[in-house]
C-alpha cells in the first residue's frame, strides 16, 4: 500500500512497513523508534509492552483502536486531546465507520485496514485544511499495530501530527 493519492491538486502519500528513517516528522520517528524497540524480534508489540510515561510528547496526538474480528470493527480507546481539537470532536467510546459515512472514514479506513491485513505500520502524510478551513497545512500519521499473541492486530496505535503553513515559515 505504497503510493500517492491527489486531493484537490495537493498529493497525499501513504507508505506502508516503513522503517524508522521513512517517517517524515520527528515525533512520529520517535514513536516508531519506541514500538520497533518493543517488539524486538517480534512482528509486533503488545498494549502491554508499552508504557504511556515512556512517551509523554505524543500522548496528546494518539488514537487507540481496540480491533475485533468476525466481524472486523473499530472502537477507539483513547482520542488525543490534539486529535479531538484537529477533528473537532472526541471520538473515545464509539466505533468509527458506523452511522453516516464521513469523509475522514472514506479516507482513513482503507489505512487502518491495511495495517490490520498486513500487521505491518503505515505512514501517510498530505496537505490538510483544518474544520473551518481557514488554515492550510500538512498533517502525517503512523498508524502501528499491536498484538497479544503477536499472531492478529488487536489494537492499532495511530499517532497524527498537523502542521500548519503559517508555523512552518
């Protein structure tokens, strides 16, 4: 799931089992650096592996996805107080893609899906308006799988960051 999508002229990208060095913001890089570190030889970390006061820097832009199967559903953990202000609202305790299609859903669920699929991290990041539309930037997001038994993706650990244009220059 490597590739570029446009969107309204601007490129989004989405890199899939990406290493440490592939992730373009120095925050996400970190985060991976710390679940890689984690999961040793293993294909992917548990929840349990991981400890909140290791990362203190990133737990504002974290999104945790409890995963179930038969039938595969979404329900978010936790909702980053950073996450909440980029979407506009907390998602914690609902499952995402039930009820009316939104255009985040359309747009993230093929990245959650495949990370589950693949057990395997994603990275993507791309040009970003923020709900009033006022402000333009670019928003990055590593999505990174957990398991229990390190055999399916129980949870989904996603990190967004956003810049805006006017904080860059």
């Amino acid at each position: 799931m490597t590739g570029e999508r446009n969107t309204s002229g601007a490129r989004t990208t989405v890199r899939a089992d990406v290493a440490w060095d592939g992730v373009g913001h120095p925050l996400l890089s970190g985060l991976y650096a710390y679940w890689d570190a984690k999961r040793g030889d293993r294909l992917m970390p548990a929840r349990a592996d991981l400890d909140p006061l290791d990362i203190p820097q990133v737990l504002s832009h974290l999104i945790l996805l409890d995963v179930t199967h038969d039938p595969l559903r979404f329900r978010v953990r936790l909702y980053g107080t950073e996450v909440a202000d980029l979407r506009g609202r907390d998602l914690t305790g609902r499952y995402l893609y039930e009820g009316a299609p939104t255009s985040i859903g359309e747009t993230t669920r093929p990245w959650n899906l495949a990370t589950v699929e693949t057990r395997r991290p994603h990275y993507v990041t791309g040009p970003y308006e923020d709900i009033s539309n006022e402000r333009i930037g670019t928003f990055h997001r590593l999505g990174l799988p957990l398991s229990v038994r390190g055999e399916r993706v129980d949870m989904l650990m996603i990190a967004l960051v956003r810049e805006w244009e006017d904080d860059m220059t």
